[in-house]
C-alpha cells in the first residue's frame, strides 16, 4: 500500500477544489469550508519550536485563561505559563503555572487569571527549543463566573516569543525612562 504524507494529502486536497471551482453546485459556502480544513490540516503539520505567546490581547475585565500544552518532541518536557502584564513598563507577570514531565505526545492543561488591562500569555518550555503546541481559551470573567464567549487560540494562531519573558529575572528590560514611567506596582 502507497503510504501518501500530510503534505501530499493537502496539495490533492487543493487539486479537488480546484476541480471543484469548475462546478455550478460548488460555492462560496464550500470554498469556505474546504479552506478551513486545509488550513487545519496544515496548522497540526508542523509544531513549533521553543517558546510560544498569544501576543498583546486586551482584557475589558478579569478573565480565565485555560492553556493546553502538548509535547511532540522526544523524551518528557516541562512548561511554564505565564501572564504579563505588557501595559506595565517594564512588563509585569501577574499569574504563573507550572506544567511538569509532559509525556510524548501527551498533553496538560493549565488555569492562570488576569485582570482587566494588557496582557501576553508566554508558554515557555524547558528545554527551550522542544517541539509543542498549544491551544489558549480566554475566557472573560462575570461575577466570578465564566461567561459564554471565548476568544480562542489554536498552535497556527500563536506566536514566537520575542520578548525575554521566558528568561529569568536577571534578564528582563529595565523601564525606559523611570520619570515617565507610570507605576505598575498593584
């Protein structure tokens, strides 16, 4: 039996909608919905090496943020969460968990919070360059209470880390200029 890789299924995934295109019952809808499924395919085709961060979000009130890690390295891999507050100069960690031995293949699921304001969640693996990936839900918070509408991260949608958040304290950005600096020190 002809073993076909991820890559090749995608490209004659792509030569189908093409052929499709050429239908009168194929549509915008379906177009759509063949998109999505390439492009998921394509997002569980390569992991990402080393450290990983949702970027800037803006939180109108507190919230609870569910990360999941997977290991799709070799040997077991160890994980720390961590919620910055990037609206602080220099940055603040609000909230941190720590994910241990993760197995291959194996995944582990981690709760951090954050108040209202700007902030970047880091997933931080050690070693540092292990091969992972990772799925952020930020859910808003209500009277301490999860509301209905979350705002969801998949590995694809997640980015390099290019701040020192992962490093240690030693190593973090000092504030630009401490007289126009506005305390973050809650």
């Amino acid at each position: 039996m002809l073993k076909i890789s991820p890559a090749c299924k995608v490209l004659e995934k792509v030569d189908s909608i093409l052929d499709l295109l050429k239908s009168p019952r194929f549509g915008l809808k379906e177009i759509k919905d063949e998109v999505r499924d390439i492009e998921e395919a394509v997002s569980n085709l390569t992991p990402v090496k080393g450290p990983l961060t949702t970027g800037p979000l803006a939180l109108t009130g507190p919230a609870s943020i569910q990360v999941s890690v997977q290991n799709t390295g070799r040997g077991c891999v160890d994980a720390v969460v961590r919620v910055f507050d990037v609206g602080c100069c220099p940055p603040k960690q609000v909230d941190r968990a720590v994910l241990r031995n993760i197995g291959r293949c194996c995944a582990e699921q981690a709760v951090v919070t954050a108040p209202s304001g700007i902030f970047e969640v880091a997933v931080c693996p050690k070693p540092d360059r292990a091969a992972i990936r990772a799925f952020v839900t930020v859910q808003p918070l209500v009277n301490g209470t999860v509301t209905d509408s979350p705002l969801r991260y998949r590995t694809c949608d997640l980015l390099p880390l290019v701040c020192p958040f992962c490093k240690k304290e030693k190593d973090r950005c000092e504030p630009c200029d401490a007289e126009s600096v506005e305390s973050c020190e809650n």
